[in-house]
C-alpha cells in the first residue's frame, strides 16, 4: 500500500482495532467505510492490515476474544471482500480455519486502548448472566464512566477512590493507570465477581493490599508522582452497607456506573 494510501486507511483501521479488541456489536463497525476502500486496487492489502490489527493483534493472541466473535468478525470480513473482489485472500480463509478449530472457553478477553498508548484487558464471561450475576461483563456505563474519567485525570490525581459495583473492573483499571490515584478500592457483593475482579488486577500489572490497614498505611504513597496506586478489592454490598464500613476505607471520592 503506498504511503498516501496507508494515510487515508490508519483512521479506517484505528476504528477496527479498537472496536474489535473490546469485542463491540459488528454493527459498529465501519462497513460502509471499508466498502468503499476494497473497490481500490489496493483493497487486499488494506484486509490483511485489518487482519493484524484484530484477530492477529498481539493481545488477541495473548488474550483471546470470544471464538464466536472472531467467527463472526471474519465472516462479515470475507463478506465483503467476496462482494467486490472475485479472488480468495487465503490469508482471510486461513485465520477462518483455525477458529472453526477452536473451542469456546467459558471465558474470554476484551482489551481496551488508552490515550496514552496503554491498555486494559479484561477476563468475562461468554455469557451475559453467569453465576447469577450480571457482573462478570462489562457494561455500556462503566465505559462511559472509563472515558470520562480518563478525559478529566486531575479529579482522581493523589486520591482514594471508592468504587461501588465494580463489575468487571474496567473503569478502575482505567483510572488507575491514567489518572494517578493515591489508591483505588474495587468492590462487588458477588463472590464471583470479587474473584474475578482480582483476577483482573493482577492480569493488569498491579499488586493487591489484603487488607483496608495495608491500603492506608503503606508507605511512599503519599504523593501524585507514584508509580502506581494501592489498590484491594473488596466486597461491599452498596444496599446494606453502613456509613462507618465506608468511612474505614477513607475514600475522597465514591462512584459508581449504573449497568445498563
């Protein structure tokens, strides 16, 4: 692809690899878009950069979507290349191949990109209720609560943020490593969803506190300028809890995303 021609794609493929690795509904996608790229000459290439930056993204193949995802992002893929160019792309019926090989684990990742070229990899569950709970996915709110959180930083810098319903644990993880907190506490009643959300801590690079002692006490944290923040996670259920059991987590600020 030429330089002028990959100039005019990097927006187009921006748009694809961010959708696909947070696992987006297909219909967000930009289709039309793409359409109207694959009936250049060079439309071919422009698949195969979309291929790398989705179903052979280094995070996918470190972290792995949903099998049926992938199967259905490929086949619209091969779709609509099918509808303009007569030639098969192998490369596009390969990728096909290995996925009708895979089995659908019982969980799997979406990775989400960050302004500061980070990113955040969540372990769910396939299934929207799991366990009983609808807390193993991550809901449209907690990424508008992520967006907005990483667009205005100062509001958590040097803080102790409190999060009820933590779910997943996508906005946390976000404010986390974009707006410097001095700590930050996930909590969830579901013993599923607490499991899971500390999977989700360590799977992101940071380290746990046992306990709300450990959180306020430890040491070299006490200034904007820290590597990064304390972080525990707790179980706390947001319609019984007392005003003392949330003041022992000294918070400076508390919040919370309505799933949606």
């Amino acid at each position: 692809m030429a330089p002028e021609e990959s100039a005019e794609a990097a927006p187009l493929l921006r748009s694809f690899e961010r959708r696909f690795l947070a696992a987006r509904a297909l219909s967000s996608f930009p289709w039309q878009s793409l359409e109207e790229k694959l009936r250049d000459s060079s439309g071919s290439e422009l698949l195969l950069d979309i291929l790398q930056k989705t179903v052979k993204h280094p995070l996918c193949m470190k972290h792995p979507p949903s099998v049926k995802y992938a199967w259905s992002f490929l086949s619209e893929l091969i779709r609509k290349h099918e509808a303009i160019h007569t030639e098969p792309l192998d490369e596009l019926y390969e990728a096909l191949a290995e996925i009708l090989t895979a089995e659908e684990p019982i969980r799997c990742h979406r990775s989400y990109l960050l302004p500061s070229g980070d990113s955040v990899t969540l372990s769910e569950s396939t299934a929207i209720i799991s366990h009983g709970t609808t807390g193993l996915v991550t809901w449209n709110a907690a990424l508008y609560l992520a967006e907005w959180a990483t667009e205005n930083p100062a509001g958590f810098a040097n803080r102790t943020v409190l999060e009820l319903g933590s779910g997943a644990g996508l906005t946390g993880l976000a404010i986390c490593k974009m707006c410097q907190p001095r700590a930050y506490v996930f909590s969830d009643c579901h013993s599923h969803v607490l499991e899971q959300l500390q999977e989700n801590v360590l799977l992101n690079g940071l380290s746990l506190e046992p306990n709300v002692a450990a959180l306020a006490q430890h040491p070299g944290h006490d200034t904007a300028d820290a590597e990064s923040p304390r972080v525990m996670v707790a179980r706390v259920d947001w319609d019984i809890v007392t005003v003392p059991q949330l003041a022992a987590f000294q918070p400076d600020i508390v919040i919370a995303a309505a799933r949606t």
